[in-house]
C-alpha cells in the first residue's frame, strides 16, 4: 500500500438524506493476495463533495476465507447442481479418473447446472475444478443414486 493508489472495490448507492442511521456493506470479490489488504470508505455527497474514512487493514485468515464459491446440494441425489460463485468464470467436473464430464461457464451469482451426464457416468466421488478470476480451487462432489 502507498497510501496513493487505491482501486475500487464497490460501489453502493446512496439512500439519501435520513434521521436514522443507515447501514451499508459490499463485498471484495477480489481481494489482494496479500497477507493483509487495506480498505478506505469514500462517501461522495450529492453535491459532489465527499469524505473519506480512516484507513482499515483486513487480514487474511487463511485459504478457505476468501473461498466463497459453493456448489451444493452435496451430496448429490438428483440431476442438478447449483454452484454460487461470486466470480465470473469456467467450471469442469472430473471423476476419480481424472476423465472429464461437464464444462461449462460460472456467472457472478447462482448457477444452476443441468448435470444429466453426470447422472450417467454413474454414482461416485467427482471433482469439480473452478477457475474464477484467476483463483484455481476445486471441490468434492459426491453423487448418489
């Protein structure tokens, strides 16, 4: 951090003027892989005046902190599969033999896979490999009859 470049993380809209007090929160998608990341709040008036908070530092807590990709129901008993990523990217689901059965491309949000040829490779242990904004990770998935 040199206190001079910052680059944005999120934007959220303002709910204006109020008597009460307000909450607002975001999240970073991609945080710094540093072991810690630093965050500031700029709130830009109406007006286009703004104010900026104090400089606040993050620290990482391992690997599985920052892993927000879910794929579930797992084990699997049906021919869906949801994967909530809050990432855009690419998908592959392996069997034990490192053979793959599906590709396919994540959306930021909810993905709802239609994994008929899963269901006919048979019950068993799968892998499904993530690369999501340049985070490799992968995942077991268990499918039952």
């Amino acid at each position: 951090m040199d206190n001079v470049a910052w680059v944005e993380v999120s934007r959220v809209p303002a709910k204006h003027e109020s008597t009460r007090l307000q909450p607002y929160s975001c999240h970073d998608y991609r945080p710094s892989a540093q072991a810690v990341a630093y965050y500031k709040l700029r709130q830009i008036n109406d007006d286009g005046t703004y104010t900026e908070s104090n400089i606040v530092a993050a620290k990482k807590c391992g690997d599985e902190a920052w892993d927000e990709i879910m794929a579930y129901p797992n084990p699997m008993t049906d021919n869906k599969l949801v994967v909530q990523s809050p990432f855009a990217g690419s998908y592959r689901l392996c069997n034990m033999m490192g053979q793959t059965v599906l590709t396919g491309e994540l959306s930021v949000g909810v993905n709802q896979l239609g994994v008929q040829q899963l269901a006919q490779a048979g019950a068993g242990y799968y892998l499904i490999a993530y690369d999501t904004a340049g985070i490799q990770k992968s995942k077991k998935l268990v499918v039952r009859e």
